[in-house]
C-alpha cells in the first residue's frame, strides 16, 4: 500500500453487522477511519477500535450542512454506504439518501462503495449476472434506484456490490426457517455469503481502488434449500423445518466477475462447512 493510500479517510456509514468489521479491518490495514453509529452506546466501542465516531441517523429533513454528515464526511475520499433499506421505518429509502448524496458532492468525495443486496434480482430460475438487473427487476425497486442515485452523481466513482444473504456470528442461518412447515421452493438454490468474505470482497475492491463497477457478491456453492436449512438448524439443535414436494427452483446468484476482478479468495464457499463459522 502506498503512503497516499494508506493515509486517505474512508468514511463507513452504518457501523453494525457488517461495517464495523470492515471498519476494523480498514484501520488495521492502515486506512484513517471515520464511522457513524445510530447507537450512542457504540461510540465508545468504535473509538477503542481506532474509528473516528460521529452519532448519524439519516432523515429525509437531514442537511448537507449537518455538524454529523460533516465530521462522517468532511475530509473523507470514499464513502462506504451500508445503511440497507428498512420497510419499518415507513420511509421511501430515497428519501433518506437524497440528503446524503448532496453532502457527499458538498463535502469533495470522490468514491463511495454502495454494498446493495441481490435482492434487486428477479426470483427467477437462471444463473443472474450484474446486468440481469438491469434487464429485468422493477424501476420502482427502491434499492435499484439508490445504487442509480449515486451512480450518476456528477464526479463521484460509485462501485455496487450486491451481496447475497447475510450469514456469520449473530446470523446462523439455522435459525431463519427452523421448525417451519410446508415450506416453498425447497428445490431453490441458496444464495449466502460469509460475513468474513464480505468484508474480504470489500477490503479488496478498496484497497485496488476498483471503481464504477456492479458486482454480485455470494458464496460459489448454492445447495438447494431443502439440503441445506434442515442441516443448518440440525447444527444449531434445532428442529429442522421441511418442505413441499413442488419442485420450484430460484434464482441462482453468479459472483464470477468479482471474483475475477478482485482476485480475492473466498474463505467459506462451501456453505455446509460454514455453519460451525455462523
């Protein structure tokens, strides 16, 4: 790493499950590290890890002037933006991050990292690369159009990664069906990623500065669901949940182009050994 790149400030919006480990793993890679939380109570754990805190929680009525957005971004090159859409909060997702974006051309970004969801793919039964949602998902998807907003930000180098299911400590997906019955789809194929090799993917795109790109991010094993959540609540202790004969299938994540792009080798590809890793 360069002196000029190990002494840039990334600024991580939405320090939790995911963006406080990447955090972590940014300061230890010798990046200066600014990082917000809606938590009072985690300042003090982002400041004991080496991250600059700033208590932020995006509202439509939030200005660019904010003192929150200033100190998260003022002086910050990249943004890394983790702040998934919520349909409790009652609020359009766009409406939270139109305020956002004009501080982030205010305060002089020059990159932001937006980590998406595969969510954005149409539940279909083919392989689904980085223009399929392009091609086919709804114009009104909310997440499609904020990876669009910042996107076309005037000057700003936007990557999209679009990460498939969230698993890892705190996340063991023997929990997320277990005991259930009759459950659909059970020939659809599991689309996860490992909480290690999202930070990994991340980190990689960061550190080779990979920019204006769309890349899918998921495990490269997809066992069906009816193989895979009975063994996963198995692990845990739990009953396993069963599911209907139909033979429906879904659609399957292909992350081939990060990984071709990055480099990066991913540590838990094979989701059944990754259980005692959750």
């Amino acid at each position: 790493m360069t002196d000029s790149v190990s002494s840039a400030t990334i600024a991580v919006l939405g320090c939790g499950w995911l963006g406080l480990p990447l955090a972590r793993a940014l300061v230890a890679a010798g990046y200066a590290v600014c990082g917000s939380t809606t938590s009072p109570d985690k300042l003090s754990t982002l400041a004991a890890a080496g991250i600059q805190p700033t208590l932020l929680r995006l509202t439509p009525e939030l200005s660019a002037d904010d003192p929150a957005l200033t100190a998260l971004l003022r002086g910050a090159k990249t943004l890394v933006l983790n702040v998934p859409p919520r349909a409790s909060s009652g609020i359009p997702y766009l409406d939270l991050l139109r305020p956002l974006a004009a501080a982030v051309q205010q305060y002089g970004v020059r990159q932001v990292l937006f980590v998406s969801s595969t969510g954005v793919y149409p539940d279909i039964n083919q392989p689904q690369t980085e223009a399929a949602a392009l091609a086919t998902a709804d114009a009104a998807s909310p997440l499609l159009q904020a990876e669009y907003l910042f996107m076309q930000l005037p000057g700003i180098r936007t990557t999209v990664v679009r990460m498939a299911g969230l698993i890892g400590p705190g996340r063991a997906p023997g929990r997320f069906l277990a005991g259930r019955q009759a459950v659909a789809q059970g020939s659809a194929p599991v689309n996860l990623i490992h909480l290690t090799d999202c930070v990994g993917a991340l980190l990689s795109i960061l550190q080779q500065q990979l920019w204006d790109y769309t890349l899918n991010a998921s495990a490269a094993q997809h066992p069906l669901r009816r193989e895979f959540y009975p063994a996963a609540a198995r692990s845990l202790g739990l009953e396993p949940p069963t599911f209907l004969p139909e033979e429906a299938g879904g659609k399957t994540i292909d992350s081939t182009q990060l990984r071709q792009l990055t480099g990066y080798s991913f540590q838990h590809d094979d989701l059944l050994a990754a259980l005692p890793f959750c």
